[in-house]
C-alpha cells in the first residue's frame, strides 16, 4: 500500500459537528475475503498495549520489558455500522474497532482522541504476560522507570540523561522503601523534565505530583476571577453569555472595528461540556452552543478568542470550533507516535488530521487568538488547528505550554497511576512545538501585577489596538493632494435596507493607468468582511467569495491592466447582512471605485477615514 494510501485511510476529519474516521469498509468488502473474527490477541503499534477480545469482551493490558499488567475492560454494545465494533468500559469510555487495510490489523479508536491506534494480530502473548508481577517497591520503580524508557520521546528536548537518572534513584529504592518514600522517588526523577503532560496519582497515600513548565505569571491561575472580572466589566458590552457549563463565554466588546462590532469568545477548556460523560453528547451540546454563538456571525467584523487559561480536554472539541472558522478544508496538523522501545526518534506513519469548512453557522472574519503559558494540551493543538487558517489568525500573548500529545495513562502494580506523552503534532512543514509551544505573532505580558492593579488586560488592547479597530491608513506620499481632489461626491441619506444612516463615496484614483502597487493599498483600505458572492456575468470576481483583502487584491494585481475596457459589478445586499456589496467599475484610463464605509457626514471625515 502506498504512503498516500495509508494517509487517506487514516485521516482524520471533521464534517460539521464529529470527528469523523475515513474507513472505506463498503470498497474493501469488494476486493477481500470476509473480515475474519475479532477474538484473539492484538499488539499496538506504540502505546505498548496488548489488546484481548474473547467474545463480547474487551480487555486491555499496558505491557513494557518487565511487566503485563491488565487494565481496561469494555463490553461490546449491539449499535454498530458497517463493519465498526462498539465497545464501551465501566468509566464511560468507547472504543470502536474497525478492519484495517489488511486481515491482520485493526484500527481502534477512542472517542474523543483525533487519531487511531493500528492493532497487528498476535499469535501469542508476550513472553511477560505469563509471569507473575510482584508488588514491592524495587518492582514499581522498575516498572515507572521502563514505561517511560519506552515511550517517552522528550528526553533529548528536556535535556535528560534517563539512564543518569536511573544510576541515581535505583539504588535509593529497596524492599523497604516507603510508600511515601517511593513517591517522593518517582516524583524527583520527572520533575525536572517541566512536563505538563507527566504526572503521579497515589491514591491509597493521597499524594499526586503533576508537571509543569514555569509560567511567565505563576500568579495567573490564582488570579482568575480578578482576570474574568477586569475583562468583564471593562472590556464587555452587556456581559458574557454562558455555554457549555461555562466553559464557553461569549460577548460582544466594547470597542468595535471601524466597519461593526467585535465578538469575544473565551474557551476555558475542551471539556466538560455537559453533566453526561459520553462524549457523542458533550459534543452536542458544544454544537448547539456554536451555533447559538455564530447564528449572527455575519454581523461581525471580529472576533477575539481567548484561551489563555485553559486546561486543555479533547482534541476533537477544538478542531470542531476550528471548522466554524474555516473558510477553506486544510490540515490543522499531523500525528505520529513513538513506537520503537529502543529507538526514542522511531515513530509511526503519520496521521493527518483535517479541519474541514462546517456549514452550521460560522464567522469567516478576522481572528485574533490569546495565547500564554497556561494554554495547555488539547488548547494547543486548538492554536496548531488554527495556523493554517485563511486569513490568518493573528496570536497575541506568549508562548503557549509546550505539551501536545494525549497523555498514555499507565497503572504500577500497587494501584498507583502514572502518565507521560508519547505522541508528536506536526504541522505542514512538519514542525513540532514541544517544549517551548507555540509562539504568538505579537508578543504581550499576560496579566502582569501593573495590569491587575490598573484593571488593564494589555493583551487584549493590543488586539484591539494594532489589529482590528484601526483602519487601514494609506501612506504619506499616497494621501496627496491629488487624491484628495479626485473624490467626486460623498451621497448621505438613509439606507432604505438597513433603515440606519449610510454614505456612499466615489473615487477615481488619479488619471491614467493606476500602479500596482496603488491598487494593492487601495484594496488593503477596502478591508471588505463581507461573505457575500459576487453576482456578475463575467468572469473577473465570479464565483469567488469576497474575503478580508486576500481575493479583492488579488484581482487588482491580476486583472486591472489597461486591456479591461469595462467590467461592471453592481451592488446588491448581502443575504447573511445588511451590508451592500462594492461597484467596482474598471476603465481602459482609470479606475473608479464605489465602497460602502462606515458612516459619515462630511467630507472632512471621509479624508480623517482614508489618510
């Protein structure tokens, strides 16, 4: 099977509201045998897992060099499609199981995760499946110790020497070792790794030890509800509604674009939408809230989303708000996973995870996205969804947490349980951020103590500031005399569609042949955010959606030459707005341009608005 093969039957997608796995079982169906039975035995590639299904039954077993311990189990449910086999566990948890590209693979899927685990079919059980596991203190160490010797693919990046480590803590550790001892063991052999994605639980001692990388502000969780309330009070128009059990806030700002209003969306994290666990309907109710959200996205001319603290959850939930912001389908990033226990840089083939355009309600705008260090996990691979957005989605903050991969859960023999990365996210170019995360394009200081005092969010007003409530100005040397002359009459009265005040201003740019490079400002001045088609009989702008500058632009540069004659596009309403479409008439010697802007009175104000 070929490379490209293999990505598309693993891609991983999203049409509107799911996550969605391509598995072409009806086509295979007509060139294979019949799938021959599920029960037996099946080893990950990675993940060190050995999968068992006997009948209706699901069991899973973590398995390294020294250990075979059991651990979730999973009933098969009668509602299945096609090929797929639905299992479910005690936690709520489901996993399908669907054939692979040949009779002796599988593909397992969680819900909840983007990606898919490859099953291989074993004859066998590991040799170390059939020896017995003592739990003493030497056997939890080793089996902590190896696990992440197996999986874990940071340690180059993290500047850790594992087997110095090792040579440090074995000998610390022996028959009588502590519980609190051995904790506080594991605990300072990972603690200097600053992974977010590490972590212990020792329940029976009630001690749990989670990673992290330092924060710019380490005061910034603490301080939380002063941050909600400085936002909400000096920032907010009307309040912010709540969604999703306030996981997701939305308002409108205060302060708005020079062409309408701006929306602020807070996500506080990508789970826990909804008192029921089952992912299928927590993803409703994330649905249902983005459409509410978005119903009048076309009445925006902004939108700043905020994730600045969040915790992370399922990767699934950012890529589905992902959708309601894409104006075309692309790749919001790849994933591949360490799967060789002697080789950290061995992985997996890679899994493309699309973000594809919804069409449920959704805002095609100008984005803003508020990062910083307290954006973790599933709210970073939300940011990586967002990289390749069109138009481009500008960050603002700081660096994100640097911790990416779905966190491998594993279990000690006493009961205790422990968990550590061992996927890598890739973008495009194949560019990973583990370690010091995403960077912002502008960077800010997230909430330092001269903000809290002052109730000043600085790294909204640097959104507001230097991106979405400016106009475009047009240089010094364009905003000449001549230009200023060349407007030939600014019209006022009452917009018989919208019932509000609207002026209409007409310019001809100079006589003769306009430069490319004026027709290039002239449509960065434009800044249309209109999602409106173009209705016209000829072919220049048909069939092309009107975004933010990128399409207007590129028309100027392609097609205003002095071989145009005329092409007339004539205004007409846009259905999702009250907005009207520009004229835009072309001339063999000039151009002349029609464009709605915001409203104004006097002539003075029109030049305020351009120069």
């Amino acid at each position: 099977m070929s490379l490209e093969r293999k990505l598309q039957w693993l891609a991983a997608v999203v049409f509107g509201s799911a996550a969605l796995f391509l598995f072409p079982n009806s086509a295979r169906a007509q060139t294979q045998p019949a799938t021959p039975s599920l029960d037996g035995l099946w080893l990950t590639d990675g993940y060190g897992m050995l999968t068992e299904f006997e009948s209706d039954q699901l069991q899973i077993f973590e398995v390294t060099r020294v250990s075979c311990i059991p651990t979730a189990k999973a009933t098969r449910k009668q509602e299945a499609s096609g090929q797929e086999l639905l299992f479910t566990g005690g936690d709520g948890d489901t996993y399908r199981v669907s054939p692979g590209p040949s009779p002796d693979t599988r593909w397992l899927h969680e819900d909840g995760s983007v990606s898919i685990i490859v099953l291989r079919h074993t004859a066998a059980r590991p040799a170390v499946c059939n020896q017995p596991l003592a739990d003493s203190p030497i056997t939890n160490y080793q089996v902590f110790w190896e696990t992440f010797t197996e999986h874990y693919p940071f340690f180059a990046l993290r500047h850790m020497d594992w087997e110095a480590v090792d040579k440090k803590f074995r000998p610390q550790v022996t028959a009588t070792t502590t519980p609190q001892q051995l904790f506080r063991i594991l605990q300072a052999m990972i603690e200097s790794l600053h992974d977010a994605h590490t972590f212990i639980h020792a329940k029976p001692i009630k001690e749990r030890f989670h990673g992290y990388r330092p924060s710019a502000d380490p005061m910034q969780k603490k301080n939380a509800a002063r941050i909600s309330e400085i936002i909400e009070t000096k920032y907010i128009e009307g309040g912010l509604r709540d969604f999703c059990k306030k996981q997701l806030q939305f308002g409108m700002l205060r302060r708005e674009a020079p062409s309408g209003p701006i929306g602020y969306l807070r996500i506080r994290s990508f789970s826990d939408y909804s008192d029921d666990r089952e992912f299928k309907k927590q993803m409703n109710v994330l649905e249902s809230a983005l459409d509410d959200i978005f119903r009048d996205g076309a009445k925006l001319r902004g939108l700043v989303i905020d994730v600045r603290i969040n915790g992370g959850g399922s990767d699934v939930f950012g890529v589905s708000i992902a959708s309601r912001l894409a104006t075309q389908d692309y790749l919001a990033y790849s994933k591949v996973i360490r799967n060789d226990p002697h080789d950290p840089d061995h992985r997996t083939v890679p899994q493309p995870v699309m973000v594809h355009v919804s069409n449920r309600p959704s805002f095609r705008g100008p984005v803003v996205l508020l990062t910083s260090a307290d954006s973790v996990s599933a709210a970073e691979t939300f940011t990586m969804a967002l990289l390749d957005r069109q138009p481009h989605v500008t960050r603002v903050g700081a660096n994100t947490q640097g911790v990416f991969s779905d966190v491998l859960g594993r279990k000690l023999p006493n009961g205790w349980t422990f968990g550590l990365p061992n996927e890598i996210y890739l973008t495009k170019d194949g560019k990973a951020f583990d370690g010091p995360g995403v960077p912002p394009d502008i960077e800010v200081p997230i909430f330092p103590p001269k903000d809290m005092a002052n109730g000043r969010d600085s790294a909204l007003d640097k959104a507001l500031d230097s991106w979405l409530t400016k106009p475009t100005k047009l240089p010094p040397e364009i905003c000449a005399a001549p230009i200023r002359e060349a407007v030939n009459s600014v019209d006022g009265g009452k917009d018989e569609v919208s019932g509000g005040w609207s002026a209409t201003l007409t310019l001809r740019l100079f006589q003769g042949s306009p430069s490319l490079g004026t027709s290039a400002k002239l449509a960065a001045l434009l800044r249309l955010h209109s999602s409106c088609r173009i209705p016209s009989k000829t072919s220049l702008l048909a069939s092309y959606l009107v975004r933010p500058v990128a399409v207007l632009e590129r028309h100027f540069l392609q097609r205003h030459t002095s071989k145009v004659r005329r092409a007339t596009f004539r205004c007409q309403p846009c259905r999702q707005s009250t907005s009207m479409l520009p004229t835009f008439v072309f001339h063999s010697d000039a151009a002349v341009v029609t464009a709605r802007l915001k409203p104004f009175t006097t002539f003075r104000h029109a030049e305020a608005l351009i120069c």
